[in-house]
C-alpha cells in the first residue's frame, strides 16, 4: 500500500486553492464569489492559456471549464446553475476531501475520486436540459449543469 504523506495531500489542495484564487481576481464584480469557478480560454494552442494568447476565439475552441471542491459536506463555490451552450465542449474538474463517487446526470458520467485527486470529465454538452452534477459520501449537489 502506498504511503500517503503530508506533502503529497498538501501540494494538490494548494495548486486547488490557487486556481481558485487566480478565477476570483478575474472576477467582474457582483456575487461571483459564490458561483461555480468557471473558466473560458481563449486560444486553441494548448491546454494551458497564456497570457499571450488571442483575446479572440472561434466556435469551435471554446471550451466552459468547471471546478469545483468538496470539503467534508461543503462544496465551494455554492452549488449554483452553470449555463452551457448546447454544442459546446465541457471540462469539469471535481476535487474531493475524500474517497467517493461524482457523477454528471443525462450524460452518464461517473467516477470513483480518490482524496486530494482531481476527477476531470470532458465532453460534449449535446442534451438540452438542466443536469445535475453531484457527489455521494457525502450526498451533495456541486452544481446543475443548464444546457440550452
């Protein structure tokens, strides 16, 4: 069996932490604070978006990226309704405090998350409707996917 250390929990939550501080200065104002951090890159070179890439992006790079964290039975941010265009191609990352299962309802997508290991689903937003996105042991809702 693998031998957890300190350092090894650390370093994930804190690379956590900082994406959710860096998706909060770039905030607009208003109540974001308590929405689900949602990131839209705007350039296809890479995963990772730089701050020399295009301002502009084409219909078919544009992916709504998702993350959220549970913490013993909190879920920052709130859960909250994250709307997605029908069409559109979805990156969810879902961190958890604990071992347990994260599901994404209507699109048949689930997980089973280790402690401290991002779970990440992509895929293609094609069903209309409003979809749960939730996580069990602890039964909670991380946030209603609306997808119009």
């Amino acid at each position: 069996m693998p031998r957890i250390t300190r350092r090894s929990l650390v370093l994930p939550a804190a690379a956590v932490l900082a994406v959710f501080a860096l998706g909060a200065c770039g905030s607009s104002g208003g109540d974001g604070a308590d929405s689900p951090v949602v990131v839209e890159p705007t350039s296809t070179s890479s995963a990772t978006t730089t701050a020399s890439s295009s301002p502009s992006a084409t219909a078919s790079s544009d992916v709504k990226e998702i993350e959220v964290e549970l913490e013993g039975s909190k879920v920052t941010p709130a859960p909250d309704k994250v709307k997605v265009d029908k069409g559109q191609k979805v990156k969810l990352t879902i961190t958890r405090d604990s071992d347990g299962e994260v599901h994404v309802h209507g699109y048949d997508l689930e997980e089973q998350a280790k402690a401290g290991v991002p779970v990440v689903f992509e895929f293609t937003a094609d069903e209309v409707g409003v979809f749960e996105v939730e996580a069990h042991d602890p039964d909670r809702l991380l946030l209603q996917l609306q997808v119009s």
